[in-house]
C-alpha cells in the first residue's frame, strides 16, 4: 500500500502571529534586514508557505543608531522620480539618515521581500521607529537579538 505525501495548505487566519522587537544599536543594516524579512515572511515556521502571510510583526527600534560597514554610508543613495521629464530626486544616506532614519530600513526590508501583492501586504507588518520607545506594549512583544 502506497503512502500518499499531502501538502499542508493553512489558512492565512489559522498561522499563530507574534510581536517581536529588534534593537537596532550598533546592529549592521543588511544583517538587521534579512533578519527582519524573514521573520515578517515567516520563513523561520514549520508551516511556511510561499503564497501565505504566515509571520509575525516586526518592530524596530533606535533606527538611527543603525550601523553600516566600508564605504556605505558615503556612497549609498536613494533615487526617485516625479514622472515628470528631468523629475530624478537623488539624495544620500547621510541626508535621509539626518531627516528620516526609518526609511533606510523599511528600504532594505522591503527590497527582500517578494515584489507583488503579497510584498505589499508584508511589508505593513513592519513598524520601525528611530527612539527607543514604540507605542505596541499592548501586543506583548518579545525581544529578538541579532
């Protein structure tokens, strides 16, 4: 008698979502973000799916305490565009760094999660802050060290 193997399908209401913190001190931005990219697409689970939202929330905290090696932080920039001719806004890291430092990691998560629907829908489970306090005491959120 032949074993039939079954594939697992859990629905996205049934994956058990936790809240967890990263502290971002002193924290390389690359290993903070596949990290975080994994945990927000619940790679690290048993029940990982590819097509479902099965991770858990992600909160970053002390975002412009972040740390970058080499070169980085004088030579990395960000690029946008108006859409409209000559539109192409081109700023560095030490531009946003000073204004907005939660943009760089949301940027680098973002970029290493999948680029479609569900990307889009992931990516609003990460909740990054530049100070070390964040308003989700609420949902318990336990520690998550890098």
């Amino acid at each position: 008698m032949k074993q039939e193997k079954l594939t697992r399908f859990i629905k996205t209401e049934d994956a058990d979502r936790k809240w967890l913190v990263i502290d971002a001190n002193d924290v390389v931005l690359g290993r903070l973000a596949t990290k975080a990219a994994s945990v927000i697409r619940g790679k690290h689970k048993p029940i990982f799916t590819p097509n479902m939202d099965t991770g858990d929330f992600v909160i970053v905290i002390n975002a412009e305490k972040i740390k970058l090696t080499g070169k980085r932080a004088l030579m990395k920039t960000y690029f946008s565009h108006s859409m409209y001719p000559g539109g192409d806004k081109v700023k560095t890291l030490a531009e946003i760094r000073a204004k907005k430092p939660e943009f760089i990691i949301s940027e680098a998560v973002k970029g290493m999660l999948p680029k479609n629907r569900l990307g889009r829908q992931l990516i609003k489970k990460l909740k990054v802050y530049s100070g070390a306090e964040h308003p989700h005491a609420a949902q318990k959120p336990e520690v998550l060290s890098i």
